[in-house]
C-alpha cells in the first residue's frame, strides 16, 4: 500500500458551529469562539474606544449616529410586527419635549426627566396609536406622519411649551463624557436588548403577527395588545433618544418634530438592511457620518446623499448587513481530513 | 362522560351584500361528538366555521360554547376558551422553522393556564406535538423552514398548531384537501384517536369515504341552509342531498345509488 497523502476539505465555520437552530452554537475550539464572539464584539469595542480618540466636532458625528440609530432600531421593532411607521418623529418629538417640560416648568434633575420622559412618552404614544393598530399597511403609516404634523400645529397654535421659540436654556448634562457614552451605551444596549427579544418567544409572536395575523389570533394571541406591548417598547426607546438630545442641545423646540427624525431612520434601516436590528444599527452608522462628510459639497449636498441611497439600495437590496453577513458566513477553513 | 352540550349554534345566519352564505343554521354538539359537515362548494361550510371561531360577524343568530354566549367575540378570546381551528388555505408561520410554527399557540393564555403558568421548554412541546404528527424528531423535517416544506406537511402541521392549543372543540375545514392516500391514512388514525379520547371535533370534508369512516353524524349544508342532519347512510338517503349533490363530482361511498 502506498503512503496515503494527506487529504484536506474545506470546511465552513459557520455548518460547523451552527446546529439546527439559530441559537445553539456547538464551539469546538478558540478559534470558534472567535468567529462567533468577533463580529459581535469588535465593532462594539470601536465605537465604545472611538470618543476617546476623536475630536469635538466628530464626538458629535457619532452621538448623531447613535440617536438615528435609536430611531431606526425603534423603526425595525415596529416593522418586525407588521407596523409600517413614517411617525418615528413623533416618539422622538414627544420624549423630547416631556424631558424639556419637566425641566423647564417642574426643575427636575436630569436623572428624573429622562427615564420619566423615556417610559412617559412610550405611554403616551402608546395610548395615542392604541385605536390604529388595527389598521394595516399604509393606513397605520399615515397617521403615524400626520401626529407629528398635528403636534407641531397645536404647540404652534396654542402658544404652549414655548409656542415657535421651543423651551430653551435646559440643564446640559454635568460633563461631556457622561453626555457621549449615556447615548453610547444606551445604544447598544438596546441593540442587544431589542435583538434578545426578537429571537426570544415573546418576538416570535410578534414576528409571527406581521407574517399572519389570522392564524396568530387562531393560536389565541391578542394581536392587539401586542401590538400595543410593541408601540410601547418601541415608542420608549425613540423617547429615549428625544429626551437626551433636550439635555444634549440644552433645548426643545419644533425641530424635533422635523420629517428628517421620520426619514432617516428608515433609510438607515433600509440601507444597512431590513429585518435585521443589526442591519439598522449599520446603516445609522454608516448614513449619518457620510451625511457630515457630504457637507463639504455645499448645495450638492442632498442630492448627492439621495443618489448614493437609491445605489445602495438597488446594488444591495438585501441590506449591507445580510450581505456581510454571507460573505462572513462564506468564510472558510482548510481542515484535514482523516 | 357525561352527555352536556359543548357547542349550541341557534338560527345562525351571514350575509355577503345580499347573499346568504349561511342562513338559519341550528345545530348542537355534545361533549365527545364528532360531526361532518358536508355540501357542495359554496355551500357556507368555511364560513360557518368563521362565523363559530370568531373570524367572520353573524348576521343574526347565536353560538354558545360551555354555556357561554361567545357570538361576535374576537377570535383570540373564542381560542383561548379551547375552540381550535384548521384553515382551509393552511395559514403558517412561512419564514420560520416548522417546530416554532408551535410556540405562537403555546404562548397564549390558555396554554399557559394549563400548564399552570410554566413557562419554558415551549420547544420539547412542540417537537413532541410534531413527532406526533409524523415529522420524525430524529429527522431534520421538524427544524426546516415551514415554507419550504411539502403541502402534506404544511397541512399536518397547521393540524398540529390547532392541537397545542388543547382545545375542548376542534375543527377542521378540509384538512384532507390535497394530501395524498398515505398522508390520509396517516392522519386519520391520529384524529379518530383523539376524539375517542374526548376531543369534540368538527369536520368538514370532501373526501366522504375517509369522512363517514370516523364520524358519527353528518351535516348537509346547501346555498347556506342545513338541508339534513344524521347518521351518514340516513343522511345519503335523502332526496335533498341527492339532489344537492347531482351533477357534481363526488364520489357516493357504499356504491349506494345516487
Ligand atoms: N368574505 C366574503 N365576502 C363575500 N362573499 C363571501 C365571503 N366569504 C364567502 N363568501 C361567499 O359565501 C358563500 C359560501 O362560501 P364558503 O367559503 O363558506 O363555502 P364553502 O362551503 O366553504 O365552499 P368550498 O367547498 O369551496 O370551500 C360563497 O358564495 C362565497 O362566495
Ligand atoms: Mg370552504
């Protein structure tokens, strides 16, 4: 018999540790874990070292991404249940103006006016949307952009919460760092948060609703208040962010209600890729820094920032996200073969 | 077991914009039956069933299950008070594996009443429940994508979501549409089983053979109206259901004249 050669295969990492599921992972050596926990890890540690690193101006870049990121990540929760929201403004808007409240009329201490802003407005918003869940599609969009809009005009109308000058000279936050890694922090917590409740079986649900609602109500569910249950977690993590960019920019005013709080999350979402709270979180960070660098361009601006949203869609309809993701889940190992 | 009604339907009645898809239907189900319901397409089955599970509002009439008045209760209350039902378009969870087409039922009120508020090990129920039903648990089957499972398949495990709700009345609206004989012979057993061991069912079916081999009383339904009620050979023997049936294509089992 001649010596045999050694026989080698390529072997996927990913067939190899994923097993059936998507949540149970058969590690086999470190170089598993790696695979597994890199993707994970390494773009967290970058943007928790990033601040440290970076200057004033570009500190503001990636506090704006991580707000948008709250947003589209808020978007992603409703559109994972079925609920198609133009309205993310609206939770934004209303978190913003109830921490400016509570400041400026109730002199509440910053640690009061957020989380009662955060969870008040996921109420609110809630109880205000409770009567259109039932409405599918496009119906529930637009109304979702018409209470902003209506908002704004009775603020406007009545002269109340500081009518067209918004409430101004708010409390800062007591330092910068505190200001930076609160909304750092916050963002991949929820990240992380949003993306163990999805997967868990209480997302299932939820998930189950947008594919078919009938047989979800045939299995029991009250698709309703599940819906609602939704609005409220999706609707505080947008508040959230509304009440700290008060405290951020020491003000509340009409801006917060701007279309640009409605539309960028969902582009985010849309560019870094649907169905995914990872492809939202991507697409926030890669839109808002490359709408800062488009400033250079002047009255180009926008135009050129809408013409690399429709290529980036069209060439990756799947998301960058799902398409890193392949790619990852392509990656390969030499192994032999006994 | 004692003979107490479970299901009492009173005069029920449903118009679409003038036509009556089911009009004045009386009939009443004890504890342990098990009815066919037959007719002709268009008859009103599917949406006598809708009109029962909560999915379509009555026009005029009553439905009271365990001596409850549940017409025009939302279908999640009339589940979660044990009526299961199949859908004649089986109705999935498509994007996700098979064994989790389950855990939406295990999540609802009722189950977690039954189960006397325990929660997990919601999948070991599931992949039993399939096991069951025929998606061997050794296999791969129970953890592939419902979407890209076969109809029988998909048609087992739209039984099998109705099942882990544990209701007290189950019905099924033409489970057997599409299976093959195997998948049938498969079934069957499963279903005969189960009301042998108390489930009250309902069964609407096409198939008449396998229909009168499982149940105890037939209903006919026509253009909406109940035009007879008894034991299958009682039922095939009226003049109505000979008429109803003339000229459409099915099948008359026991070779009895039709
Ligand atoms: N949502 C609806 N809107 C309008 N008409 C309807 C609706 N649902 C059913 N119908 C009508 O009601 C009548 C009964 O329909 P149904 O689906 O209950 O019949 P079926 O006995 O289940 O028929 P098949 O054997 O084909 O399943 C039909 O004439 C149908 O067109
Ligand atoms: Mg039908």
């Amino acid at each position: 018999m001649q010596e045999a050669e050694v026989k080698v295969r390529k072997r996927r990492l990913e067939r190899a540790i994923k097993a059936r599921t998507d949540t149970v992972f058969v590690i086999a050596s470190p170089g598993d874990i790696l695979y597994v926990l890199a993707p994970r890890v390494v773009p967290m540690a970058i943007l928790l070292l990033l601040p440290l690193f970076v200057g004033g101006y570009h500190s503001k870049v990636i506090v704006h991404a991580c707000v948008v990121g709250l947003l589209a990540l808020s978007w992603e929760l409703l559109a994972s249940c079925g609920l198609f929201s133009l309205g993310q403004s609206l939770f934004f808007g209303v978190g913003a103006y109830m921490a400016g409240a509570m400041d400026k009329y109730l002199h509440l201490p910053i640690w009061v006016t957020i989380p009662v802003a955060t969870l008040g407005g996921g109420a609110l918003c809630a109880l205000l949307l409770a009567p259109v869940v039932r409405l599918r599609g496009v119906y529930f969009a637009m109304v979702t952009l018409m209470l902003p809009i209506l908002f704004k005009q009775i603020i406007e109308a009545w002269g109340i919460l500081g009518g067209t000058h918004g409430l101004s000279g708010l409390t800062a936050f007591p330092n910068e760092w505190l200001d930076k890694y609160l909304i750092i922090v916050a963002f991949i917590t929820v990240l992380f948060g949003l993306r163990s409740l999805i997967t868990s079986d209480y997302g299932l649900v939820l998930k189950a609703i947008a594919d078919d609602d009938r047989a979800v109500m045939s299995a029991g569910i009250n698709i309703y208040s599940r819906k609602v249950q939704a609005l409220f977690i999706a609707a505080s993590v947008a508040s959230f962010a509304g009440a700290f960019i008060t405290h951020h920019y020491q003000f509340a005013g009409f801006s917060v209600f701007a279309l640009d709080w409605a539309i960028l999350p969902l582009a985010a979402a849309a560019v870094g890729g649907t169905g995914s709270f990872a492809g939202a979180a991507l697409g926030s960070m890669i839109l808002v820094p490359l709408s800062e660098a488009l400033r250079a361009m002047g009255g180009l601006r926008m135009a050129i920032y809408c013409a690399i949203l429709v290529f980036a869609v069209l060439a990756l309809p799947e998301g960058i996200f799902r398409f890193l993701e392949r790619k990852y889940q392509e990656f390969e190992t030499v192994i032999e073969v006994k | 077991m004692s003979a107490e009604t479970l299901l009492k339907v009173e005069g029920l009645g449903k118009s679409f914009g003038g036509v009556m898809a089911v009009s004045n239907v009386d009939f009443e189900l004890k504890r342990g039956d098990f009815l066919g319901v037959i007719g002709p397409n268009g008859a009103g089955k599917t949406t006598l069933v809708n009109l029962i599970t909560g999915f379509v509002k009555p026009s005029r009439g009553k439905v009271i299950f365990n001596g409850k008045d549940i017409t025009g209760r939302k279908p999640y209350d009339i589940a979660n008070m044990g009526v299961a039902r199949t859908f004649q378009m089986v109705r999935l969870f498509h994007n996700m594996p098979a064994y989790k087409n389950l855990i939406i039922p295990l999540c609802s009120q009722r189950v977690r009443k039954l189960r006397g508020g325990k929660y997990g090990e919601r999948d070991d129920v599931a992949i039993d429940l399939l096991d069951d039903m025929g998606f061997e648990r050794t296999s791969n089957v129970p953890y592939k994508t419902a979407g890209s499972l076969p109809h029988g398949y998909l048609k087992r495990l739209d039984l099998a979501r109705a099942l882990a709700l544990r209701p007290d009345l189950l019905i099924l609206d033409e489970l057997f549409s599409g299976m093959s004989m195997a998948e049938v012979a498969g079934v069957l057993p499963i279903i005969e089983k189960l009301n042998t061991q108390g489930l009250t069912t309902i069964m609407i079916e096409h198939r008449l053979r396998e229909l009168f081999r499982v149940v105890d009383r037939v209903m006919v339904l026509n253009f909406g109206v109940k035009i007879a009620e008894g034991s299958p050979d009682q039922v095939m023997d009226s003049d109505e259901v000979k008429k109803a049936y003339l000229g459409v294509d099915v099948e008359i089992p026991r070779g009895k004249p039709a």
